[in-house]
C-alpha cells in the first residue's frame, strides 16, 4: 500500500519482485527475514515490534508487525503477509508512564493513593519505610490504620469538606507506625481527574515533620 511505498522510498511497481535488503540496511533486512522464518515455522502469526526510518521523508516510527503465513490450497506455506500499525505514541507514553511511575516510587515523601472509599490502592516505598506496613498489609484498607486518635476532628472534617468540592487539602496528621510509635505528618491531598473531569482517586504526598515540629518547639522555649 501507499505507506509501505513512503518505508522504502518506491513504488509497488518498483518494490514489486526485489527484496527487503534492496530498500533497507542489511541488519533490518536480516530482522525482517528471521520474523518471516518464525512465523512460517510457527505456522501462526506472529507479533513482533521495530523502529524503522521511513525513505520518503527520514522520520522513524516504532511499528507492530504480524507476520501471518499464506498457505495455498494445497496446505503448503507459500508466503508472509504482513500487516503493520504505527505504535509510536503508544510506547512514547508507555516510557512516560514508566519515568513517572519510578519517580512516585522512589520519592522521599510518603505517597499514597485510594479510591473514593478511601480503600488504599498504592504506596511507595517512603511509606513502607516510615509506617512499617508491609504493601500486602495495607492494600484496600483505609488509611485509618495510621490513626493516633491525637488527629483534631476538625482536620478530617475540612479534609472531606475540601475534597468534596474538589479541591486539594493541606493540613497535619498525628499518625502512629505499625510499632505503636508517633509521628507527625504534614499532607497534601488532591483529588485526581479522569479526561471527562470526574473524580476517580485521591493522591496523597505526605513528610515526616516529627524533629521539625520538636525543633520548633524547643526553639520556642527560648
């Protein structure tokens, strides 16, 4: 078709009866040719996925290509059919994903998101590190567990009244670790929108102020 004239710079005419290795460099007709051979030897198509630099203009796109054998009436394979997708987009946000993912996971502030019903659906390791909760212990539970009971009501009631109305809230929390030690945390918590604007998640970023809060204190006594 038109696109596969633009890959290799000919037309169907010119294409037509030459090889791969007359249109691209040998190390991409080399891998075109193998996943040719494994899905004739498979029998079955096959998925495979390269970046390839169209002739026409120079760009390059990262296409999914299934190799599908042709079998003739006879039941012998005759031939590959081919049949590609441009998927660039697709893997360029699957690696943003995949930085954004890392950089929540190895953050130094506890991070914690949960469903509407406040039910724990993700911690990273800051969290682990400072509660004492193992990830398996947490996961659906609500972030309650982390309660002292020392939290003013008045906190929670201007949380969900933030939230409610959809906006973000900023306040502290007197927490307790999986071993019955206190701590204080300073938390931001906003709500996360789905591309149509409803709510589907809360994200909490939160720091460990315990020794500042003890600083300040001992500061302010003297």
């Amino acid at each position: 078709n038109r696109r596969f004239e633009r890959l290799y710079g000919a037309t169907e005419q010119e294409i037509t009866g030459r090889t791969d290795y007359d249109f691209v460099d040998r190390e991409l007709a080399d891998f075109f040719r193998a996943n040719d051979r494994a899905a004739m030897e498979a029998g079955k198509p096959c998925v495979n996925e390269e970046t390839v630099v169209y002739a026409d203009d120079g760009h390059s796109e990262i296409i999914e290509t299934i190799k599908t054998p042709i079998i003739n009436p006879s039941g012998e394979i005759s031939g590959v059919l081919g049949i590609a997708r441009d998927i660039t987009k697709r893997k360029q946000a699957e690696e943003e994903l995949r930085k954004l993912a890392s950089a929540v996971e190895q953050s130094p502030e506890s991070i914690v998101i949960t469903d509407l019903d406040a039910r724990i659906e993700y911690v990273n390791k800051s969290f682990l590190a400072i509660t004492g909760y193992s990830r398996e212990e947490v996961m659906g539970r609500n972030p309650k567990i982390l309660g002292s009971g020392k939290t003013p009501q008045e906190n929670f009631a201007s949380l969900w009244e933030a939230l409610k109305q959809g906006r973000s809230w900023k306040g502290e929390f007197y927490n307790k670790r999986k071993d019955g030690s206190e701590y204080i945390e300073f938390a931001i918590i906003t709500p996360v929108r789905q591309p149509d604007g409803a709510i589907s998640h809360y994200v909490a970023i939160k720091e460990d102020i315990t020794e500042k809060k003890r600083l300040g204190e001992e500061l302010d006594q003297h």
